[in-house]
C-alpha cells in the first residue's frame, strides 16, 4: 500500500482544486490521490478544457492541475484564456512532456509550475502545495533539460545587482527546487527565501517567479 507523510504537505482543506486530464485512468489516479489527502474540500474533474472553461463562468478554483495535451483547446491555450479570466488562480501544468519547447510554452504562458506525470504522489502534493504558497515548482528532469539548452554567455548586467544569496536562492528555484527545499539546502528560514525573491523580483523588474526564471535561463 502506498505510504504518504501528509504532515509534510499542509495544504488548506478548504481549498479548490480542479483537475483537467483527458486521459480516464490517469485522471481517476490522480482524483483518488487528491480525496485520499484530504486535503482539498472542493476537488472537481474534467476530461476537456472546454468544460473546465465554461465551469469556470460560474465558479472558480485556487488552483488548477491542467494537463498539456489535452484535445481540443489544448492545455497552452486553456491556460492563456484561464489567466485572462482569473489571473489569481495557480495553474500547475501537468504532463509526460520533457520537451524543452512545451516547457517555455507554458512558462510564457504564465503557468506557476511545471510537474511531470510519473513524480510519485507525495512530490506531487508537495508541488501543490508549494504552488499554493508562492512557489514555482518543476520536476528536476524538465529544469535540467531547460538549463542544458542554454549557453554561457556574458553576464546580463541586471544579475550583477543580486546579491550572491540571491542568485542562489534563484538558481535552485529555477533548478526546479521547492521553497522548503531551498531553505533547507541554504540553511535559512522559509520566509527568509522568500523576501530574498521578493527583493530579486523588484531588482529584476519582474512581476512573479515565471518571469524570474525565464530571465535566469536565458542570461
């Protein structure tokens, strides 16, 4: 049977979840894993972004889980026309995808993390949560695959103005690392990484942690 420390992952019970993946199986793991937490108290499926969309007329969720490939309107597009609707809703994009091309698309597309389909349960709760609370999770296959697209080129002068704290709290986060994650590696305090991102974002003159990582990976 499968074990999950759910005292690691402290989710609100109250909140909404949503779940867009078109694919049964998957879809009625994952709907099983979330209701097994306990940790969400209005959890809903879809097999379609269509449907998701229009439900979304009528209520909304604090946080979608939207598969990338979806038929149809597909997860990118879902994800745009979501933003523009509700652009306070997380959005943890969802996908057997580790191509480099969809991972940028959904990170421009304002996606607020990135995780693969095959992460074991309890990372996946983990990313929820972490969404939840601010951060930009991604598996570490997807956030290596991205850094290794990328060549050293000079500096960008904007990153001269990080401390070098900073740039390490940066580096993890766009390395795929969890918030909790990073403070234990740096040996600080959860809020502590996130007043570094606070001053990073100001100095970068970005607006949240996509826009973050996205300058980090192409500097």
């Amino acid at each position: 049977m499968l074990k999950i420390n759910f005292e690691k992952i402290m989710t609100p019970v109250s909140t909404k979840l949503w779940l867009v993946e078109d694919q049964k199986d998957i879809r009625e793991g994952m709907s099983s894993l979330l209701s097994f937490s306990g940790q969400f108290a209005g959890l809903k499926t879809f097999s379609n972004a269509e449907d998701m969309l229009e439900e979304l007329k009528e209520e909304a969720p604090q946080i979608v889980i939207l598969d990338i490939g979806l038929p149809g309107i597909n997860g990118v597009e879902a994800l745009v026309r979501l933003k523009n609707k509700k652009p306070n809703v997380k959005v943890l994009i969802f996908s057997v995808f580790e191509n480099d091309s969809h991972v940028f698309e959904a990170l421009k597309a304002g996606a607020d993390g990135y995780i693969l389909k095959k992460e074991r349960p309890e990372k996946i709760l983990e990313s929820i949560h972490d969404v939840l609370s601010g951060g930009a999770p991604m598996s570490r296959e997807i956030a290596r695959k991205v850094l290794e697209t990328f060549h050293p080129q000079s500096a960008d002068a904007a990153f001269e103005v990080l401390t070098t704290r900073e740039k390490e709290v940066l580096e993890l986060l766009a390395k795929g690392f969890l918030y909790k994650e990073i403070a234990d590696k740096l040996n600080i305090s959860l809020s502590t990484v996130k007043l570094h991102l606070h001053h990073t974002y100001e100095k970068l003159h970005v607006q949240n942690r996509s826009e973050a990582i996205l300058r980090y990976l192409g500097k």
